[in-house]
C-alpha cells in the first residue's frame, strides 16, 4: 500500500504541472493582464511598462510560469489586481465552499444511495419507475432554475430559512444551498446505486450468501452494497472538486463568497491571479480526491490488493 501511494503520488507531479500550466497559458497568454486592470482607459506606455516588470510579465511565458510555480510553494500566490493578497482571498472563500461541499455531498451520498438501494432491490415496481422519472426530471432542471425556486419557496413564500445566507454561513444556513448543489450530483447517485444493485442482486457470491440462509438485511448490507458501492464512491470522488469549481451558481444566487463567487469575479473582471490561484487548488483537490478513492476500494472490496 504505501508504495503504491508513493507512486500515485509521483504520477501526480507531472498532471499537477501540465494542467496548472494550461490554466496558466490560457489565463495569461490569451489576454492582456496590465490592460484588465485598467479596463477602458489606456495606461501610460511608461506605467504599462513598469507593471509589467512588477508583475514578471516582460519575461517569456515559460520563465513566467516558474516564477509564479516558485512563489506557490512559497506559499505565495500573488496578490489580486485590487491590491488585496490572493491568499487573503482563499482563507475567506475557501471555509465556505467547504461547508457547503460537506452538506452537498452527505446529502447526495445518503439520500442518493438510500433511494438507489429502494429502486435497485424493487426493479421494476412502480416506486422504481418514480423514482426514475423524478430524478431524469432533476437532471433536465438546470441550476440557477431549481436554486432559485426553491429560494422563493423556502426563503420568501414560507419562511422557512433565510433567503440569503449570512458572512458566517453556518451549517444549517447551507442546508438548503447544499441541497440545490446537490440536486443533478444525488440523481447520477441514485441512478448509479440502482444499477449497480440490481447488477449484483444476481451475482454469484449473492445467491450463495442466500442459499447458506444468511438474514437478508446482512446479505444486503454486508455483500451486496459493499461491492455495490465502488462505482458510487468513484463517483462522488470526482465530484468534490467538480461541486467545489461549480458552485458558481449557487453562490451567487444565495449570495455566499465562496470559491465559485471569487472566481466568477476574477473572470468577470480579468483578475488572473485570482483565477490562476483558486484553480491551481482547486487541480490539487482533483488529484488528491482521486487518490483517496483508489485507496478506498481495498475498505470496500477485500479482494482489491495494491502493491
């Protein structure tokens, strides 16, 4: 196990790299940062000229994606076009976007598999085809419409949360923004739990856990949904970081500063280190999810073994 982490970890280095690299070139070569921060105005040529030093962007691209890789680990990300470090920036976006990824994902993970495990145990049955045709309904709802409905609803006609979640953004005010960003991630859920279940249900280690008269709430719990799992749990693997950059959305209609709020202000106002910055983190939560799922399918499944 531990040299396999070790070379996972090592595989890592080159992904990190190209992809932070792209993100780079895309943010850096395919715009001009010294004219976004001065917007309609043109700048002096000689003031241009010393930004562009104080910024390291006189240098080729190559030289200037080093630089800004050396100040990183560091700990050093730059400082944002409005004067304020980006560092700055993600000790107060990051808690949020966290928060709300937890209450996401313990909603999609438990509620998705609970409905997953009904549907795929009675395939067939009316609760199945319901529950099928709610959640293709889910997935056909974008975002910003089921969000917003759901924060009149809630929010202004019942009253029964705040519609707009205050700076300190507890749990229990994320309740229903984790709900809203969870709502397309819990349908793949359930739908991937009721396929993988009623795969299994006719495997062969299943019949054979039934004929030896094991109770049926163990066979289900103990064999079939362990192995029933491991697609699931890839699943909501890779779907950390995705809910994590796609908040976007969410955030801004319940008006929370988080991650998806920063970087659709650094995008909007061509703010690149800001952008540069929240997606080179948001690559290293990629990466490191990843691994955590791999390492998560010897728990489920015995029979996986790494070497």
């Amino acid at each position: 196990m531990g040299r396999y982490v070790i070379r996972r970890l090592l595989q890592m280095i080159p992904v990190f790299v190209g992809s932070t690299f792209l993100i780079f070139v895309m943010v850096y070569a395919l715009g001009d940062p010294v004219a976004a921060l001065f917007g309609e105005r043109a700048p002096d040529p000689a003031t241009a000229a010393q930004i562009r030093r104080d910024l390291y962007l006189d240098h080729p691209l190559w030289q200037q994606y080093t630089h800004y890789m050396a100040q990183i680990f560091q700990g050093n990300f730059g400082t944002a076009f409005t004067g304020q470090p980006v560092l700055e920036l993600m000790g107060s976006a990051w808690p949020l976007t966290i928060r709300l990824t937890i209450v996401a994902i313990i909603v999609e993970a438990v509620i998705g598999v609970i409905l997953g495990i009904i549907t795929g145990l009675r395939r067939g049955r009316s609760v199945d085809t319901g529950v099928l045709v709610l959640t293709l309904i889910v997935v056909s709802i974008p975002t910003f419409v089921s969000g917003y409905v759901l924060q009149f609803l809630f929010g202004v006609k019942w009253g029964v949360v705040n519609p707009s979640v205050s700076p300190a953004a507890s749990f229990d005010e994320l309740a229903l923004p984790g709900v809203v960003l969870a709502l397309v991630s819990l349908a793949y859920v359930t739908r991937l739990t009721r396929t993988s279940i009623a795969e299994n249900t006719r495997a062969d280690y299943v019949r054979t856990a039934v004929a030896k008269g094991l109770p049926r709430r163990r066979v289900i719990l103990r064999h079939l949904l362990r192995n029933s799992l491991i697609p699931v749990v890839t699943f909501i693997g890779t779907d950390i970081g995705a809910l994590m950059g796609g908040a976007i959305v969410t955030e801004r209609i319940f008006n929370i500063h988080g991650v998806g709020y920063q970087l659709y202000q650094g995008i909007l106002r061509q703010n690149s280190p800001t952008v540069v910055g929240f997606v080179t983190i948001l690559v290293i939560v990629f990466l490191v999810a990843n691994l955590l799922v791999d390492l998560l399918y010897a728990v489920l499944d015995p029979r996986i073994r790494y070497a």
